[in-house]
C-alpha cells in the first residue's frame, strides 16, 4: 500500500488518544493519530515523524500521523508504520497476490473483508475454489518491539483474546482458522505474545495454536510513503 503527500514532522506531546501535536516546517500542527494504542516507546518527545496529508475537505486536522522513526538509544533509529488500518490492507494485497502460500494460506478465489459468522465477525474470509478450501483469519498490527523480538499487544487486549476464542470455536465446525501479526517494521527476530503486558492473551493464542489454528507472524518493508509484507517471521509461544 502508498501513502501520498508525505512529509516529516518533529513529535512534541499527544494529548489524547487521537490527536498529536507535532512542528512541520517551523509550525505548530494538530494531527489526527492513526493508531489509538498506547505506542509510549514510540512517540517520545523529539523525535522523527511522518505525516500524510489529508485530501478530505472540512477536516479539523489537515494531517494524519502514519508512521514513526524509534529512538534507539546506541542504535540506529527503527522506521515503524503505525497506521492501525495498514495491516489489514497490506494482509489483503498479499492474498490476493498469492504470496501466502509459503505459510500455509492459499492465493484465494474469493477473499472478503469485515465477514460475520455465526456471531462473530472476521477480518477475512477466503475460499480456494480449486482445492475447495475455505477459512477466516483475524490480522492484529504488531508496533512493539525490543530487541528484534515483535510483541503483541502493547496493552490489554480483551477483544483481542475474544477473537481468539471465536477462532477455536470456527475451526471446531470444519473452517480453517488463522490469525497474522503484521508486524509493522522489518529486521525482526521473532514475534512472541506479550505475556508481560497481557498474560491472558498468551495462554489464549498457546491454546488457539493447539486447537489448530494457525498462528503466523510476518514483518514488512516499511517506508514513509509505502508498506509491504516481506517475510515470515519465526512465532516463538
């Protein structure tokens, strides 16, 4: 996926949840965040941001605040995405180009988006007419990491243990079930739950895991104006 009409901004606080105040070119701007998690470690006073200018009219903000340079200390800054609505488009481009196959996900005849089933509802659905396969996958950004090692979540996530719960009860009636951690940055390690932070949803993705669904983890090249999946990353539960 692009962004256009990128530029780079300084961070100076976040008042709220979804709104930042940064400097572009020597001005003070609000900007709408894309990302209402926490992202502590990421948005610290001073450092390198990347805004998109909005094209839609009669907006309070003119920008949205898409993406992060880390701030490292002895190390080169990391590039993060933390546009919360990028993993699922970029998920989308790599089924529909095929390129899941390697970890076990077909390039499918139909893929569709926001699919309820039962009383759940899904990020995707795919069929393989071919093979006459089917299945749902729930996609969760991944923006924390520490020391090559990508960890979700970053805070509590009850919905998130919810929606792997539902995975194991669809894969029970005959569906294959997944869930992918788009990690939002690329040179990763491994991915692993973050038991510290939530240690509920680490037991519920270890039993989701042996129930059989399938957990997978893939990092991505990650630009001020673009993000694509790359590779697999090694799930380490």
């Amino acid at each position: 996926m692009t962004y256009r009409n990128v530029c780079p901004a300084r961070f100076i606080a976040r008042p709220n949840r979804f709104i930042a105040r940064v400097e572009v070119d020597g001005k003070e701007e609000t900007v709408h965040v894309k990302n209402t998690g926490r992202c502590r470690e990421l948005l610290v006073p001073g450092c390198t941001v990347w805004l998109e200018e909005s094209a839609a009219l009669h907006r309070k903000t003119r920008f949205d605040l898409i993406a992060v340079e880390k701030l490292r200390p002895g190390r080169p800054p990391l590039f993060i995405n933390m546009d919360a609505q990028a993993p699922n488009k970029v998920f989308g481009e790599w089924m529909r180009e095929g390129l899941g196959a390697g970890s076990g996900l077909p390039r499918p005849s139909l893929l569709r988006p926001e699919t309820t089933w039962g009383n759940s509802r899904f990020d995707f659905y795919w069929e393989a007419s071919e093979t006459g396969r089917s299945g749902f996958v729930e996609v969760k950004g991944c923006t924390l990491e520490e020391d090559g090692l990508a960890l979700f979540p970053d805070a509590p996530t009850l919905r998130g243990v919810k929606h792997l719960r539902e995975l194991i009860a669809c894969h029970a009636q005959g569906y294959e079930a997944a869930v992918c951690f788009v990690i939002q940055t690329s040179g990763m390690d491994a991915f692993s739950p973050n038991d510290r932070t939530h240690p509920e949803f680490g037991a519920a993705l270890r039993e989701a895991a042996a129930a059989g669904v399938v957990v997978l983890a893939v990092e991505c090249a990650a630009a001020p104006d673009s993000l694509t999946i790359t590779d697999a990353v090694p799930v380490r539960l």
